[in-house]
C-alpha cells in the first residue's frame, strides 16, 4: 500500500471536469484508490464521492493505493493534480 498526500494544482480544483477525470483515470488500474479528506475517506473510482470532496485549489488530500500496479496509479493521479 502507498500512501500519499497531493496539493491539487488545478485552478478549477476539482470541478465536474476534473472529478470525471481523475475517475477515469483511476478506474484504468486495477489497484483499490482511497481518497482522504479531514474524516471523509471515499473511493476515488465513484464520481459522487469525489465531487462530495470538493477540493479546490491548494487542498490537500491524502491518497492511499493497494494493488498490484498501486505505483503506477499513484504516479499518475500525482502527475494529473500537479500539473
């Protein structure tokens, strides 16, 4: 398990556009991704519960993944929120 915590680096934050896609992306690998925010804990592959997040610019949030390919994922969810 790798655990994580990323500033989002996106002006918009996590908008609708944003949220759509950093599900996309977490759902194309196989390992469980787990998103903490303060006592909310969501499953970063369900739309609703990222948007519940809203996370702007600058928040922090804490991603734990497990799995088989958890450092790819994990470099690729940093590289999309950094960027």
């Amino acid at each position: 398990m790798l655990i994580r915590e990323i500033t989002i680096k996106k002006p918009e934050g996590l908008n609708a556009l944003n949220a759509a896609m950093l599900v996309q992306l977490a759902c194309n690998y196989s390992s469980s991704v787990m998103i903490r925010r303060s006592s909310v804990f969501i499953n970063a592959k369900s739309m609703m519960g990222v948007l519940s997040l809203g996370a702007a610019m600058n928040t922090v949030l804490t991603f734990e993944v497990d799995g088989a390919d958890e450092r790819k994922a994990m470099r690729a969810i940093d590289e999309f929120l950094s960027a």
